[in-house]
C-alpha cells in the first residue's frame, strides 16, 4: 500500500500527513504539484495549508496545477483520493466533490478540537459504525460547507455524507453544532462512487497520541482493507 501526497505551493500539512502514514505502517512519498504521473500509488491525499496562498478563493489556483488533472483522472477511475482541509477545498473546486467551502460564521480562524459523528455512507475510507464518535482538531478560515437543497438532498439519498459536527454524546443542536456554522453540521462528504473523501478536520493529527487523540488512524486504515478486497 503506497501512498501519494500531493504538495503544492502553500501546503503546510504533507508531512504531518507523511509521519501518520509511516507511523501506521505505511508507504508513502510526496508528489509535486507539477507531476502527472500517478499510477505508482494506491491511494492519493490533498493535505491541508493554503494551496498558492489562498488567493481567489481556497483552493481556485491549486485546481489548475498540473497535477490536478491527473488527480481527476485519477479519481475518474475509481481510484482513491482523499482531501483534508483545503484538500476539501481543491476537491470541490474541481468539482471533484459538490457544494463549496465558504469563511466559518463570525467570519474567525477556528482551531480547536471537536467531537464528529460518523453517519452511514457509501464512504470507502471509512468502515467506522454509523453513529460512532470521534475526536479530531479542526483548524481553518473557510470550512463553513454549503450547497443548494437539492444537492443536500442528493447528498443524503445517496449516502454520501460521511461525518457530522456533533455534541460530545453524539447529539446534535437543534441550532447546529457546527462551530464554523456548515450546512447540516457537516463535515465531510464523498462522491457517489465512495472513493473521493472530503473532510475540514485533521484525521493526521489526530494519529500518533501526541495531541492526545487516536481517533484519525481509522481515517487511513480502512482504505487499504478496501483495496485488498478488491
């Protein structure tokens, strides 16, 4: 199992991402935002940072990076990519992934830890029980999710909503319990295939106990039982 991790310009997560793969066993290297060759890897994953600075809007500028369009073909083929933070971003600005990422409600940075319940999804990065809590930290600007009803809808016909912002027991506040205030409390969703995974929380931080939380190693884990049972 061999992982790639996309570096682009800005991104200042690929290796906390790189050390939770190695640190669970894993193979894996960067791939530079200008490479278009990915078929030597299993699975490939956006990190977090603020790809070209942010300019635009999150993740506008990455989208057009070379490698951008090896990742959509990539990800066209079944293959798996997951994207964390402004890997989200980049993901739904190459419409990779629906809806869109807008600045937190109270327009402020938000790090902090926080609890996220797993819903039932067509998910293949994910094989936690639905109703499952986690713990990851959160760290962004712009992770307020939205989408139009009918997306929203889509989004729940089709099991395609992986991780809800929740109260500590799991429960969600009638007014939401998302503190950057996304739609529906959501945290993260993936594609209709299952193989393209988007979420604003930071499953590699979460990883190794140094933060104190264990929970993200899940995140990595189940997606190379997929691949072998494939």
């Amino acid at each position: 199992m061999r992982f790639g991790v996309v570096v682009f310009p800005g991104s200042n997560c690929e290796q906390d991402v790189l050390h939770a793969l190695h640190y669970l066993g894993f193979e894996a290297d960067y791939i530079w935002h200008q490479d278009t060759e990915l078929s030597g890897f299993d699975a490939v994953i956006l990190p977090g940072g603020f790809s070209y600075g942010d300019y635009l809007r999150c993740g506008a500028v990455a989208r057009f990076s070379p490698v951008m369009n090896a990742v959509i073909r990539y990800a066209e083929a079944g293959r798996p990519v997951l994207g964390i933070c402004n890997g989200f971003q980049i993901l739904a600005e190459a419409h990779l992934l629906p809806g869109a990422l807008l600045r937190n409600r109270g327009l402020k940075f938000i790090c902090q830890n926080v609890p996220l319940r797993v819903e039932k999804s067509v998910c293949q990065w994910l094989e936690l029980a639905p109703g499952t809590v986690v713990h990851m930290p959160i760290n962004h600007n712009e992770g307020n999710f939205t989408c139009d009803k009918e997306t929203l809808k889509q989004l729940e016909d089709n099991g395609q909503i992986v991780l809800r912002y929740c109260e500590p027991d799991g429960t969600r506040q009638p007014t939401g319990s998302a503190a950057n205030g996304a739609l529906d409390d959501i945290a993260g969703i993936c594609n209709q295939r299952g193989n393209v995974f988007g979420l604003m929380p930071h499953p590699e931080r979460a990883t190794d106990g140094i933060s104190g939380e264990r929970d993200g190693a899940a995140f990595f884990t189940a997606i190379s039982q997929t691949l072998l049972a494939v």
